[in-house]
C-alpha cells in the first residue's frame, strides 16, 4: 500500500491553473513514461479531464517527492501551484480513487463521462507499462467499486438542469423522443435550451411561433425548423408533442378549451408544456385535463432541486459502500504484502533442514526406510513448530494494518532476501520498463 | 405429479408476487431481474405440469382447476412477450398477483370438475377454450396496462420529484402494450365465442339452445364491451381514465362470463 497521489481539481484550483496543468491525450503516454522513470515512482499514471488533473503512483518507499514531479514537468514554481494542491496517500489515495471513479468527487456528482475517462487513462498508461501489479489492482477494485456504486445507488439516475429534467420529464411521458415534434411559443433563450436539449434527444422537428415574427424565423433557422405566424398558433399546436411557451403575455395563452381542442384533434395522444413563462403561459385548468402535462417553472425547479438531494442521500450510501471497499482492499493488500515473507520464511527454514538433513546422513551413512520417515517426521515438526509464531504474527498483523513493521522485523531476525514482489509478478512487462533507475 | 409441476410453479410465481407489492413501493432493478428469472422458471414448470395434463389422455381442460391453470400459463406468456418488446417488468404488478391467484386455485389438491354436458366436437371444443383464454389473458393484459397507465399519468400529475424514480416504464410505452394486447385479444376472444356457439349448437344434448342463459348473455356483454372498448379507442383515442373505466368494466364483465359457468345451463361445471 505504497500508493501516492497529487493532483489539482475542480474545487481545489481556479480553471486558469487547471488550464495550464491540462495534458492533451496525445501527450499522455510520453507523461506515464516520464513519471515511471522519475526517482522512487515504480508505477504511475495520470489522469487529465477538464475538471482534474491528478498523478497516481505506486512508490518504492512510500515518499516519492509528486511535487518535484508536477514542478519539472509543467516548469512551475512552487508558489505557483503547490497552494492548490492535495495529496493523498495509503488508504486516503485509495479512498479517493475509488471517490473519483465513482463520480462522488465530480462537479457534477453522479455524471457517468468520468469512469470512461479515467478507464482511457488507466488504458492509456497500461499499454506503455506504466501501470503493473499495484495499480493494476487498484484501478480493477476502483472499476469494480464504481459499478457497484451504480448499481445499488441512484446517485447517477437523476438529471439536474432544468432542461435536462425537462427531457427526463418528456421521456416518462413518450418513452423515447424520437419523432416527436417540439412547439416553442415566444422566442427566449432558456425555450431555446430546452429545445437544443430536446433535439439532441432525437426530437424529430421544431415550430417556432412568436409574436415578432421575424424572430421565429431566426430562431427556426437555428434549428432548420418552421416558423409559424402567432395567430397561427392554436391552428398549428396540436402537431407538437411538446411545447416550450416563455411568452411576456400577461395572462394565459393556453386555455382549457384550447387544451380540450388539441386533443381532440390529436385523438387524445398526450401533449407535455413546458411553461417557463412568469405569468404562466397555461392555465392550471388546462393542467387538469387527461392528457395534457403541463410543468411551469416552479414545478422544474423542484424536480431539479429534488434530484439534487436525492443525489446527495444517494452519495451517503456510495461514502458508506466505499469505506467499506477501502478497508477491505486495504485487508487484501496487507495480506498480499506478508505473503512473500510467508513464503521466504517457509524456503529458508526448508534449506536449513534439507542441509542438516544431508550433513547427519553424510554421518551415519544409509538410513533404513523407516529411519528416513522418522527424521523427516521430526525435522519438520521441529520447522513447524518454530515457523508457527512468526507467520501467526504476519497473518494478524496484515489484518491490523501493521504489517509493514513486523514484515521488516522477521526479514531482519530470519535475514530473509525476498525477491521483488512486483517483478515476480509480473516477469513479461518488468522487462519493457527498463528505463526506471 | 401434473399438480406437483403446477406447485413448483406457484412457489415461482410467488417471487412474482412479492415484487408486485415491492415494486409498488420502491424501484429494485434486482429484484425485478430475480423476479423475472423466478417467473420464467415457474413458467418452464407449469408447461410440463400442463403437457403431463394432456398426456393423460382426460378430456380435463374443461375442469374448472386446470382451465384456470391454462389460463395463468398464457397470461404469463403475454407478459413475457411484452418484456421481450418493451423490456420492462411493471406490467407485472398486475400479471403476477393474477397468475399466482389462478395458479394457487388450480393448484389447490381438489378433483377437477367435469363438464357434464356430452361434447361430440373435442376439436371445436379445445379451440373454444384456447382461443378464448388467449382473449382473456390479452384482457388481463390490458387491464393492468390501464391500471398502470392511470397510476403514471397520477404520477405525472402531481408533479413530485421522487415521481421521476419511478419503476413504470413511459405513459405511451404502457399506452402501446395496452392497446395492442386489446388488439391482439379482440380476434381470440371473437373467434372462442364463435367456436363456443358451434360446439354449443351442435351438441345434441344441448338441445335448443336458450339465449337468455346467463352465460350467453354475460359472455356478449363482455365481447361488446370488449368491442366498444377497441371502437373508441380507435376513433377516438381514448386513454387514461375514461379507458381504465372501460377496461375495468370489461374485466368485471370477463369475471361475471366465468362465473356464470357455476349456473348456467348449457355451460356449467359440476361435479
């Protein structure tokens, strides 16, 4: 558990710093290469999106100096950035990996583009070798621990715009949007979000209907839609499945009985208003009516304020179900990192009793058969007995997280030489990383 | 051992069961999933336990019981051709609390109940019962599409941000399965009553054939509303409330037709 991490984000630095720490992708596997070869790193990788940069490594000792590297790198001063960046390290670096990859630590809590971004970056530094046995399975717990997240929270099910709850809002009444016509009554800019909002869902065409009528045709144009004279209006409406209507008029424009008329005409299929006019363009009466859905802006923004707390009672659970995933991966790391003590410990005292096995026959000369079963019988119980303590030792402390000190203290009272851990387990990909000092 | 399949069923389909109260509360992709499986597993089970049923060679499709147990098995069959369309399980909200209870009642240890009335045409017979239980289930179908069509427009309505993490699938997607199980029924049910008629005017012991018998009646009240329901929802696209009143009538007029087998005269179930 030597992992390091650096980094600047969306609420630690402004988008100037941000700007000029930014790695373009192209540039990345020449930065993996570059940190990997950086003294006291043995894997690295970095991870650069608009609202992030942050280096991950796995160090020799534990100490590997990240800001030097962030200072050589982009030629910075230290006054210049270290005031906006943290630093994690251990059980924190994991802890905020698993953070990052579940999309608790994004600006947008729940949005699903940075798991893809921060798989492309770990694919990214694997392809060049950067990233081995330690952060290979850091980033395959982060992964595991991302989706897990998905799936037994709602944290990324809920929009938070409002035109983004108004495509949600269209899709629980239409399922998919595709085909669908958009109507927007009095041409203001927030009508012309939603509608770029519902025409990037696969909206089929748009009408434009405002009072200038010059304006409703720029706006149309906009969208290679129709402009449609105002007093066209209640003629034309019932085309539209959705209508977007932000008119100054100081009273409504959509009464019940053009409701009772769409309808009518549209056989009864439901029509869904997005009202974000203040007065309200639709009368509440309208509202009532089977079929129609209207939402003023009132209604918008509590869905959006709705979601933003449902995200956040959601992001509750995620913390709970990563602290958990923390320890746990901590647990298996610990218990990883005795192993090849286990291991060296078992082969040492295996030599020691092979060649006192060979030193006494070289003695007595030929043992009978039943006198070989009777030695090999002792030495072992002998080897058992003595082994017993120390491994019990490395099994506990793995689990108490202090493996690290009694793995120095039986290396040191056995003189253990244990191979490189990493090296052994990974012998191909050791081999194409020969540029580390 | 037909009744022992048709048990391994029922405690599927009980998974079933619970997710339709579940799923009215709470949202668990997970438990829809094990809930579909089950379903699917209890499906397997009832076949066999049906196939073993006509294997026996007994003319028992016309017992009260294993009609019952037909019944459930094609209502599950719609359900699952709806999931296999539109993906989605919520119509299972209604389905499930319907198969499980005519699964439950078939699988209740009870001598089946005879027709008593001679059939001298067993093929127009088997048609008549199969064509019309397809009508039934389609209407089984249709009215929990109704049902859940009204609960997603009341969630729309009120307009509560939690009505957006919703387990129901879009107004016009549950609109679609309503209107086309409608659609699909209509001829089955259509076809069964006229298949009923030739078995019913061509059986001697019938004799004349009285059209003020109950179940006559019933049975053309509910094939009219039936009518009606795909008339007006054809002309006039009616959906929502005035829809779920039709479907709801023609449920209970569907309910009534069955019931009226226990006494009519030319129809009957007895011992």
């Amino acid at each position: 558990m030597r992992y390091q991490l650096i980094g600047v984000n969306h609420k630690s630095a402004p988008l100037e710093v941000r700007e000029r720490l930014a790695i373009p992708e192209k540039r990345l596997p020449d930065t993996c290469r570059e940190l990997t070869a950086y003294p006291g790193i043995e894997e690295g990788m970095v991870i650069s999106t608009c609202n992030r940069v942050e280096v991950v490594t796995h160090t020799v000792n534990g100490h590997a100096d990240l800001r030097g590297f962030l200072h050589d790198h982009f030629h910075l001063k230290p006054e210049e950035l270290d005031a906006h960046l943290y630093e994690f390290r251990e059980k924190d670096a994991v802890r905020h990996i698993f953070r990052v990859a579940s999309s608790l630590d994004s600006m947008v809590v729940g949005e699903a583009q940075i798991l893809g971004q921060v798989k492309e970056a770990y694919a990214t530094a694997r392809a060049v070798g950067a990233v081995r046995g330690q952060l290979d399975q850091l980033f395959s717990r982060a992964f595991a621990v991302a989706k897990r997240v998905r799936t037994e929270t709602a944290v990324g099910s809920s929009s938070v715009s409002i035109a983004s709850v108004a495509v949600e809002l269209a899709k629980k009444i239409f399922g998919t949007l595709q085909g669908k016509n958009v109507f927007i009554v009095g041409a203001g800019k927030m009508s012309e979000l939603a509608a770029r909002h519902l025409m990037a869902h696969g909206c089929a065409s748009i009408f434009v209907a405002n009072r200038t009528y010059e304006r409703a045709i720029g706006l149309a144009q906009k969208f290679d839609g129709q402009a449609i004279k105002f007093e066209d209006l209640y003629a034309t409406c019932d085309r539209a499945d959705i209508v977007i209507t932000s008119t100054g008029a100081p009273h409504a424009i959509f009464r019940r009985e053009h409701g009772e008329q769409f309808l009518a005409r549209r056989k009864n299929r439901p029509m869904f208003f997005i009202d974000i006019a203040v007065p309200r363009d639709v009368s509440p009466e309208m509202g009532k009516l089977d079929g129609i859905f209207t939402y003023d802006i009132d209604d918008l923004q509590q869905a959006v304020a709705g979601h933003i707390a449902d995200r956040r009672k959601e992001a509750e659970l995620a913390e709970a179900i990563i602290a958990s995933e923390v320890e746990k991966f901590e647990a298996r790391s610990h218990t990883l990192d005795v192993v090849p003590t286990i291991v060296s410990l078992q082969d040492h005292l295996e030599t020691i009793r092979q060649a006192e096995i060979d030193r006494v026959r070289s003695r007595m000369g030929q043992l009978t058969p039943e006198q070989e079963i009777a030695v090999e019988a002792l030495t072992r119980g002998i080897i058992n007995k003595v082994m017993h303590t120390p491994i019990t030792a490395l099994k506990s402390a793995a689990k108490e997280s202090e493996a690290t000190t009694v793995v120095d203290v039986v290396r040191r009272l056995f003189n253990l030489q244990i191979k490189d851990k990493d090296a052994a387990q990974t012998p191909a990909k050791s081999d194409e990383v020969g540029t580390r000092p | 051992m037909s009744l022992l399949w048709l048990r391994f069923a029922l405690a599927c389909y009980f998974i079933g069961l619970v997710y339709a109260f579940v799923a009215l509360s709470r949202t668990s992709d997970l438990f829809a999933r094990i809930a579909l499986h089950a379903a699917s597993l209890g499906m397997v089970f009832h076949f066999v336990s049906l196939v073993e049923l006509f294997l026996s060679g007994q003319v028992v499709w016309a017992s009260v019981h294993n009609s019952e147990s037909l019944l459930a098995f094609l209502s599950m069959t719609f359900f699952m051709v709806i999931y296999a369309i539109y993906q989605t399980t919520s119509p299972g909200v209604v389905v499930f609390p319907v198969v499980f209870f005519l699964t439950f009642v078939a699988a209740v240890d009870q001598q089946p109940v005879l027709l008593t009335s001679f059939v001298s045409h067993k093929g127009w017979l088997v048609a008549h019962i199969i064509l019309i239980f397809t009508g039934y289930a389609a209407l089984v179908l249709s009215f929990g599409a109704s049902l859940l069509y009204l609960l997603q427009e009341r969630r729309l309505k009120a307009k509560k941000p939690t009505s957006l993490i919703s387990f129901l699938p879009a107004l016009e997607v549950i609109d679609q399965i309503g209107y086309r199980s409608l659609l699909l029924g209509f001829p089955f049910m259509t076809l069964g009553l006229i298949s009923g008629s030739v078995v019913a005017i061509t059986t001697p012991t019938i004799g004349r054939v009285d059209f003020l018998d109950p179940k006559i009646l019933l049975s053309v009240l509910m094939w009219a509303v039936y009518m009606i329901m795909v008339f007006t929802r054809w002309n006039s696209g009616w959906r929502g409330r005035r829809a779920a009143i039709l479907a709801s009538f023609a449920f209970v007029a569907a309910l009534a037709a069955w019931a009226a087998n226990y006494f009519s005269a030319i129809h009957r179930f007895a011992s």
